[in-house]
C-alpha cells in the first residue's frame, strides 16, 4: 500500500510560528519580572530592559515572518504545479 505524500507540509511551519511565539511571549515576561525585581540602573536591570526591548522589535517583526513563511508555501504549491513539464524540448 502505498501512502500519498502532501503537495506541501504545513506541519513545520505551524510548529514553528507556535515555538516562536510562545518562546517570545515567555522570554518577554521573564525578562520584564527580572527587571522589576533589580534596581533601577543597575548592569542587571540594564541587560534585563535591553533583552526586553530586544524581544518586543522581534514581536513587531513576527506578522511580517508569518507573511513570508505563507507566501514561501504558496510559492512552492506554484513551482510545484507548473515545473513539472517533462521534455518538452523540440527536436527536428
């Protein structure tokens, strides 16, 4: 019996986006609880608003990775319909 193979897998970018954000979402408030609980100006509380700064420029981003992550399946479901043209060159 053989078993039909998906045109495109969306698994991976699924568990992706899924790791992604919740690696996101928990580093975020990790880091603003380490903040809160040092001193103002101090190098830890520095590193721990830097990191969280850090994190929350990659939220802004993370619509636009999604986007691309789509459009890269779409992409390949094209390729995928349209390059299989088998030899097709012309002899005389």
């Amino acid at each position: 019996m053989q078993v039909k193979k998906s045109a495109v897998d969306l698994t991976d970018l699924a568990i992706g986006i899924v790791v992604l954000g919740i690696v996101v979402s928990i580093g975020a408030t990790i880091l603003i609880n380490v903040r809160d609980t040092n001193t103002t100006g101090d190098t830890s509380w520095n590193l721990a608003d830097d990191a969280a700064s850090g994190l929350a420029e990659y939220g802004n981003w993370f619509d636009i990775i999604v986007i691309v992550g789509v459009a890269a399946v779409i992409l390949s479901l094209i390729f995928m319909a349209f390059g299989r043209r088998e030899n097709t060159s012309v002899g005389y």
